[in-house]
C-alpha cells in the first residue's frame, strides 16, 4: 500500500490518484491530512502537497487539484526526457512536472468546458486540444507518464509491489446503416433505383439490383464475418446500434423491420450490444430515452452501453442525460477528424463532471481510431492505414493499456472506397490477439 499526504483531499485529488495508482499501476492508496500520521507510517509514502517536509518523496503540488470550477490558463508544454508533459514542478520536486494535475487536465477533459470554436456538427475539435497543438495526441501520455512514475517509485522503495496489468483489446462496430439496399421500404428502394440511374452509377445500379432480387448477399451484411473473426481472434466486440427515425443524418432501417430485428437478436446472442444514439439526440433528452427504450424491448435486456452518432457529444450535458437514463459506459471519446486519444490515456476512467466536482458511475472507453477518419479525413493509403493502427497498437502494449478500434460494418464491405478493408480489420485483430494458438 502507499500512503499519500497532501494539505485537503479533493474529489478532484481522490479522481486522479485512484485512476493513476489503482486502476493503471494497481497500487492500493490511502490518504492523509494528518502530519503524525504520515511520519508514523513505515511503508512507501509521498507527500503532495506545496513544500516538501523534509526528505520524503515530495511532488511539488498544482493548484488545479485544489481549485473548483475551470478557468482560462496558460499552459507551457514541455518535454519529461523525450514525453511532452505540463505543469512544471520545480528542483525541489521528485518529478520535474505534476503528473496529476497534468492527467486531471486532460481527462476531465478541462479545455473543453472552456471558450472554444466547434465543427460544423458542433463538435469540439481535435485542433482545438492541447495534444493536437502538441503533437502529442496519438501517445497515451497518461499512462507513459504513470509508468515512468512506476520505474521512478521502483527505485525509492523496493518493497513497492506493483499488481499485474494486462494489454486487452476492444472491436466495436457502429452500424449507421444495417443495410445497404435490402430490407427499406418501397419508396427509398425505388428512390435508389431512380438515383443510380440519373447520376448514371451503372456498377452500383448493377449491384443494387442483385442484392433487392436476391441473387446476391447485400454488402453491408457483414455481421457473420465479424463475429467468426470474434471467435477466431477472442477479441471482445461491441456493436452500437442505431435505432433512430430516419432523418438526413440517420438512415437506417426502421427499427421495427422484422429481418432488422431479427439481425440485432441474432448478434446479441454472439456479442455485447449498445446503444448508437441518433444525430440529434445530443441536445433531446427526450429522444436518447426514446431510442433506448427501443432497443431495450427489442433485445428484452438492460441497455447500459453508448456510443454517440457522428460522435456528437457536448460535455458535460450529454454525459449527464446518459447517467440519468442509466447508461453506464461511453465509447464516444475520441474525435473524428484525427486518430489518437483525446482524453490522453488508453486507459477506461470514470467521468468526472466539473459541473457538480464528483465523480460519476459513467465509465469512459477511449477508442484510438475510427476507419472513416483515417480514411476520409487523412486520405490515407490502405497500407498507410495498417501502419497508422500498428503503431497505434504498439503505443497501448507498450503501457499495457486497453487498445480501442472503431470500425462500421460497412467498411468490411469490400465494396467502392471500402477495397482492402478486410484485410485491414483482420490483420489488427491478429495483431492485438493474446489468443496462444496464433502465437505459434
């Protein structure tokens, strides 16, 4: 066990030495105010606080552990051997930068409850974050910083026994649309018909009419393939599905189509289910309770997992309607424009709301990557895709942490931008398998 002084415990405080300690080196905490305490105490100690007490391990402490609510603030990054880190420390301190204030920062996601510029979904930005304008968004700094905080502690006290982490890996697949021409009703398959025609795409009017008259499988069907390569790989998959009406942003079929239906029992049997709120559920409480109710009697289970549409999320009001609906793990943490890890780790933390300073049962997933970004917004090759998701990889093995990917069923489809895809999927999940028989 470590024994943390500090002058107050904070929820703010609690938040971050349980993340870093407990849940990413797998150290059991304790704190304290008292100063007899503390110097009675036989075991590894530090102190965290503003002066150090005489010759302990001292982190000199950041205000922002200590303080209530969120301001503007200057923010000088700079480097912790070859790590970008912020918060300076002074010599007096153990460690050059606060580690814990820097991780509060970045995983309360501080900067985004102040003034920023929003994408055209009102979405904030990836541009807009510190990693982005430090180069730093793709390293899960948190973690790199917590584990040479590990080696660091490994050296003052030998008798630190530090508990066993393990890599894990999560495939999630976001099902926009389950279909691409099959099961719709009358009026769109004509509509899709009539549109091929007049924008003359003959290959996609050819395969159009192959899939509506049965001769062919439909493209987007990819759910048996997805699941088989679950079994093979042992990859835990997660599909998000989207259940809402139909509008210019949400075109899936309708939720009570019977083979649509049918589709999400058939996958619950295999695989955990969650929710893919619709586009405008980010602002209508009434809609998100709407849609998981939906897909609750669908499956006649407790819905508990989500995943935001366009990974439309406003903080912290879209994660306080999923705790009110009882929604209790986020996969929406992440940006679609670029790769990389927007609350800095790699590592599921629970959500602290900055508006009521606790934190909340809402457990936050980060995924590393989603396919249209790599795809659509960076214009990468296919081979520099499997590059971009290998070092991904290699950067969440290398801090033992859980490794997140965000694909679409239908970018398994093998069809138009989609060419090579397969591949792609298939050799990540080879790469992040800790099944034995493909080791050999």
């Amino acid at each position: 066990m470590l024994l943390i002084f500090t002058h107050k415990i904070t929820p703010r405080l609690t938040f971050t030495f349980n993340q870093i300690f407990k849940r990413i080196l797998k150290i059991p905490v304790t704190y304290t105010t008292k100063l007899d305490e503390y110097v009675a105490f036989n075991g590894a100690k530090i102190s965290y606080t503003k002066a150090p007490l005489g010759n302990e391990f001292f982190i000199r402490s950041h205000d922002l552990l200590f303080e209530q609510g969120f301001s503007d603030m200057d923010i000088n990054v700079d480097l912790w051997d070859d790590v970008p880190c912020f918060f300076k420390s002074g010599n007096k301190s153990a460690l050059p930068f606060d580690i814990f204030a820097a991780s509060f920062y970045l995983m309360s996601r501080y900067e985004e409850y102040l003034p920023h510029v929003k994408d055209s979904f009102e979405r904030f930005p990836a541009t807009e974050s510190l990693g982005f304008k430090h180069h730093f968004l793709e390293d899960p700094v948190v973690d790199i910083w917590a584990y040479k905080l590990k080696d660091i502690l490994k050296e003052k006290f030998e008798n630190l026994e530090f508990g066993g982490r393990k890599f894990e890996a999560i495939s999630t697949i976001d099902v926009d649309s389950a279909y691409s021409f099959n099961h719709k009703n009358i009026i769109r398959t004509i509509g899709g018909f009539i549109t091929d025609m007049f924008l003359f795409r003959f290959k996609n009017l050819w395969l159009r009419s192959l899939v509506v008259f049965n001769f062919r499988k439909d493209p987007f069907d990819q759910f048996n393939k997805i699941l088989n390569l679950q079994k093979t790989f042992d990859v835990s998959t997660i599909f998000f599905f989207l259940v809402g009406d139909y509008t210019t942003y949400d075109k899936n079929i309708s939720h009570n189509n019977i083979k649509f239906r049918s589709l999400m029992k058939s996958v619950a049997d295999y695989a955990q289910i969650g929710l893919h709120p619709s586009f405008f559920t980010m602002k209508n409480e009434d809609t998100l309770k709407k849609e998981k109710k939906r897909l609750e009697e669908i499956l006649n289970t407790p819905i508990q997992k989500s995943r935001h549409h366009y990974l439309r999320i406003d903080l912290p009001e879209t994660y306080q309607k999923l705790i009110d609906l009882e929604i209790f793990e986020d996969y929406t943490m992440g940006y679609a424009q670029h790769s990389g890890f927007r609350a800095g780790t790699c590592t599921p933390f629970y959500f602290y709301d900055l508006d009521f300073e606790i934190q909340t049962p809402l457990k936050v997933f980060p995924f590393a990557f989603m396919d249209g970004t790599l795809k659509d917004y960076l214009f990468l090759t296919n081979r520099k895709v499997e590059i971009k998701i290998a070092n991904l990889i290699e950067k969440v093995k290398a801090v033992d942490g859980t490794f997140i990917s965000l694909f679409h069923n239908e970018s398994l489809s093998e069809t138009g931008r989609w060419l090579g895809w397969s591949k792609i999927y298939q050799n990540m999940l080879r790469n992040v398998s800790t099944k034995e028989t493909l080791k050999s």
